[in-house]
C-alpha cells in the first residue's frame, strides 16, 4: 500500500475511535510517516462536556479521563497500526493541548536492523535546540543522560529525552502517584517550553507543544508543531 493511502486509512480510523469513544471526533487528522517515528496530530477535538468542565476551572478531571481512556485504546490503536500499514509500534506517547483543541500521538516504531536506538538525523539549529531542552530540564528535574531530535517535517520537530527523573519521582511513582505526577509535570514542563527560546532558535512561530513520558524507562517527548509555510491540507502532515 502506498504511504499516502496508509496515512488516510490511520486518519480515518483515528477519527472515527476517538469519536466513538469520546463522543465526538477531531474535525481533523493529520499523519505522518518517517522512520522510526509516526505522528498523528488532532484538531478541533473538544467534547462538548470537556468543554463545560475546563469552563469550570476542571482541566485536570478532563486529562485524568482522557488519560484513563487512552489506556484502553492504545492497545487498538497499536494493532490497527500494525495490520494497515505494516508499522510495528513499541512504544506510544499521546498529550493534549485544550485551550488550542489539539492533541497529538507519537509512535516509535521497532527498528528494521534490531537495533534499539538509533541516532536521529541532524538538521539545522540542532544542537541549539538540544541546549534549549537542557536548561529546560534543569529547571523542571535534572538534565537528561540523553537527548536526541529530528525534524519529522517542516511542521514537526521530535525530541527525545532519557534519564530526567529525579528521586523524589522516582519514589512518588513507586507509591502510585504515577498519574498525578504526570499531570504535575505536564503542566510545568510545557509552561517552561512556552517562555524558553525556542521561537528565536528554529526561526520559526511555535503553535503547539505537547509532552509525555514512559516512568518505567524513564524517556521522555517532547513535539513541538511549528508554524507551517501554507496551510495543511489533506489527512496528513507530509507534502
């Protein structure tokens, strides 16, 4: 199958589970597809009773639902992934920015050549980025053992953190504050992401930033949706 036919089946599909089991759908889907990374990034996807609650100063009951949600959905979301485009799924992060109705999943894929990680290509303004996501780090935990990134598009830029959790973390999550810390640390991270440099750095206006973490290996993304040069068009991101 070729890729845009698997980008339009993943959009369709996406759209119509979210809105079966959210109650209503994004108005958009948009995917992309490169190696070792997928992204599939919602807009307009607001629920009319999410809506009432963030109206009511209760964002954090609609992120614990989505949250609990999501858990029974990535399992689908995976097999799906893998039956309509052949794409084998280890690992998928998902987050939520309300105020804009967006979202965005983000799945990387087992490597072809076994290896578990690979290094991502480089682009342009890397290593200012990377220095960018150090202070960051610093500022929220400690600065990651590890950090990687690439530039999915024009539009999407993916970075990758390992090692950033901090004892006191470490032992919230082993006595089952996993969720809140989550939540916590969503909030100040993507706060701190808003006011660093990264506007100035990728010369480019940043409309969305979108954080999430595995604890149980300790990584972390991070996606940054940058101003596109035209307007998206179609079911995915790639042109």
């Amino acid at each position: 199958m070729e890729k845009n036919s698997i980008q339009a089946e993943i959009a369709s599909y996406t759209g119509k589970l979210l809105r079966d089991n959210f109650g209503k759908g994004p108005s958009s889907v948009y995917v992309s597809i490169k190696r070792p990374f997928i992204t599939i990034y919602l807009r307009d996807f607001l629920a009319p009773m999410e809506r009432v609650l963030i109206n009511q100063n209760k964002t954090m009951k609609v992120e614990e639902t989505r949250d609990l949600l999501m858990q029974e959905l990535l399992p689908d979301i995976k097999a799906t992934l893998k039956v309509s485009g052949g794409l084998d799924i280890k690992e998928m992060y998902y987050d939520w920015s309300l105020h804009n109705k967006t979202g965005m999943l983000v799945g990387e894929m087992v490597n072809e050549d076994g290896e578990n990680d690979v290094l991502l290509e480089n682009y342009e303004k890397k290593e200012a980025v990377h220095e960018q996501i150090g202070q960051v780090s610093m500022q929220a935990e400690k600065c990651p053992e590890a950090v990687d990134s690439c530039l999915l598009n024009d539009k999407t830029l993916i970075i990758t953190r390992v090692g950033i959790l901090v004892k006191i973390e470490k032992e919230l999550i082993r006595r089952g504050f996993e969720e809140q810390l989550k939540l916590s640390k969503r909030q100040l991270e993507k706060r701190l992401l808003h006011v660093s440099e990264f506007e100035k750095v990728l010369g480019s206006k940043v409309n969305d930033i979108f954080v999430d973490w595995d604890f149980n290996i300790d990584k972390s993304y991070i996606i940054i949706i940058l101003q596109p040069n035209q307007p998206y068009g179609g079911n995915e991101l790639d042109q």
